[in-house]
C-alpha cells in the first residue's frame, strides 16, 4: 500500500470526518495542541538552560531533570495524540506539507539528541554537580541543539497553517 493510500484512509475515517466538519472540534484540539507543545518546550527549556550554564546553575542536573521531565513527557504525550488528531483531519495534504515534513524532521533530529543526551551523554551526570562549569562540553552541544531544534519545530508548526492546501477528496 502507497503512503498516500494511507493518507487517505486516515483522511476517510470517521474522526479525521468529525474534526474537518465540526466548527469547534478543529479549534479546540488546536488550542490543546498548543498548550501541550507550550509545555513541552517551555520544561526542555528549563533543562537546556541548564545545561549551557544560563539558568538554574545552582540546581543539580539530576534534580533539575527528575522534577522536569515527567511534565515533559505528559505535555509530549498531549501534543501527541492532539497532532494526530489534527493530522488525520487533512492527512494528504499534511503529508504533502513541506512545513510538516521538516517539523518531523526537527522531530526526528530532537528526540536522536535527548536520546544521544541520555545514553552517551548523560550517562555519569550524578558526578558533574551542581555548577556550570562542570556542565560538558558534549551536554553544552546538546542543550544547544535541542534549543535550536525545538525552536524549528514550533516555527515549522507555525507555518504549516499558513501553507496548507486542503484536501478535496476523492
């Protein structure tokens, strides 16, 4: 089966129906969207300013992440499940969104660097304290990018309104 198959599929289903036909479906699960990427980004913030020695410096890596990141994981879990929704609503012409496709791309590329972060990385940050400048060189790197990369996908988002052709059907 082709992808755009599967597009249109999703498109057909009974919810992508709802949520294109519904006045206030789209808007509300838009609105939640928002707030949950607001989240979401706003704690990996937290995280990453850490990490390049901007803020909370007097706070432990380990406890700055263990307080954060279960709101970033419930907040990511919200954009989720909202972005599908959305995305079922108009799946071919989504798909064929060069904005979409770059946002999943910066998707792609965050969750290698929180996952390079975590597992080579982050491996011994119970030994690098609660100051700065024992922060690494690679941990710097990495906040660094995972800034950058949050920054593109809520742009990429951004622009996808302002960009998308409906999908007519057929």
């Amino acid at each position: 089966m082709e992808l755009d198959q599967i597009f249109k599929w999703l498109y057909d289903t009974a919810p992508g129906l709802a949520i294109r036909e519904n006045e206030s479906l789209f808007p509300w699960i838009e609105s939640l969207h928002v707030l949950a990427i607001t989240l979401v980004v706003g704690s990996i913030a937290i995280v990453d300013l850490r990490l390049i020695g901007m803020a909370s410096l007097d706070r432990a890596l380990t406890r700055l992440t263990k307080e954060v990141l279960p709101v970033t994981w419930i907040a990511f879990s919200v954009a989720v499940i909202s972005g599908v929704l959305l995305f079922i609503s108009n799946a071919v012409s989504y798909a064929h969104n060069i904005y979409f496709q770059l946002k999943m791309l910066a998707m792609l590329l965050a969750g290698a660097n929180m996952l390079f972060f975590h597992f080579v990385v982050g491996r011994d940050i119970a030994n690098w304290g609660a100051s700065a400048a024992t922060t690494p060189r690679q941990a710097r790197l990495a906040g660094y990018g995972s800034l950058i990369l949050w920054t593109c996908i809520v742009a990429f988002g951004r622009w996808i309104g302002f960009t998308l052709k409906p999908h007519m059907g057929g």
